[in-house]
C-alpha cells in the first residue's frame, strides 16, 4: 500500500532510508540548506521555500501561496506510489502534514476528508497541519469546503518537539481502509 512518510528534517534521512522512499517534498523557509538523502532522486525532490505562517503579509516571512500548493499537487500526481512519498518542514508538525492531506486527495481524489482527516489525527496526535496549505489545497483540489472543515473538526494537535515522524497510509485506489 502507497504512503506518505512525514517527518521533521532532522529525521529525512533515516524516515527516507527505512522507508525506502526515492520522491521528496521539502517545504523549509526560503535559504534553509540541508542535505538531501542519499536514496532521494534529485529529480524528484521539490523543495518549497515558505515559512509555516497562516497569512501574507508577515514582514520577511513567505506564506504558502497558491503556485507553492499547485505544485505540490502536480509533484503528488506525478508520483508513481511505488515507493512511500516523504514530505518534511522544520518540525514535521504544520507545513509537512498539511502537504500531505493536499498530496493524499491529489492522488486518490475519491478519498472523504473526514476519514482523511480523522487518520491523519490517529497516526499523529501532534499534527497541527497549517490553515493556508489547507485552504489553497481546499479550493484548488475543489473540495467546496469539506478539507477545510474535516482538519478543524481535528483541532488542534498535542505540543510537539518535533521528533514524531509518522507514516499516513493512501486507501487502496480511493476506497476506504480496512
């Protein structure tokens, strides 16, 4: 079965290797370096330089923006689920996990928020996916609403520090899981 590895940067190497991903999302502020795995193809790998803020306007800092989003979903389709996708930010809390509900219903668009949702909030309690990512990811995806809605029935996630990788698992081609 597909999956969607989400990690904070810290862990990439090690969630990437052990999962035995090639494909690589990365959405750190504009300038933050790191070192890509080794087992990361480099023509697979899109980096997205925004900050994990919920609206324009915010001195220096890049909010998510909708080309950033587009692409995530064009990066997802292009994906070919052979191998588990990792999507990482700084902690793996907002940006990272917000990418990979906007990633999820890219390539299983039959999938319901709700349900999405919910095991997003089963396989990580501390998951606060950011707001901006959602609602581009909402409008774009034409969801009319209902991932917008679903990720705030979830609330909040527990304080984090940023040191709980988790795994979200795709339905088998847009059914639900067993």
């Amino acid at each position: 079965m597909s999956a969607i590895v989400v990690s904070p940067l810290a862990r990439i190497a090690e969630m990437a290797v052990r999962h035995k991903a090639r494909e690589m999302i990365s959405l750190l502020a504009e300038g933050q370096d790191f070192h890509r795995p080794g087992v990361i193809d480099p023509a697979r790998h899109l980096k997205l330089g925004v900050n994990d803020i919920s609206f324009a306007g915010t001195g220096d800092l890049v909010a998510p923006q909708e080309v950033h989003v587009a692409q995530i979903i064009d990066f997802a389709r292009n994906w070919d689920q052979a191998a588990p996708l990792v999507v990482h930010c700084w902690m793996g809390v907002s940006r990272s996990p917000a990418a990979a509900l906007v990633a999820s219903l890219a390539v299983r668009p039959d999938d319901d928020e709700v349900d999405l949702a919910t095991r997003l909030r089963q396989v990580s309690p501390y998951a606060t996916p950011n707001a901006r990512i959602v609602e581009i990811g909402d409008r774009l995806l034409g969801r009319g609403g209902r991932l917008v809605a679903a990720v705030r029935a979830i609330g909040r996630g527990a304080d984090a520090d940023g040191n709980a990788p988790f795994v979200l698992p795709l339905t088998p081609s847009g059914g639900r899981l067993p």
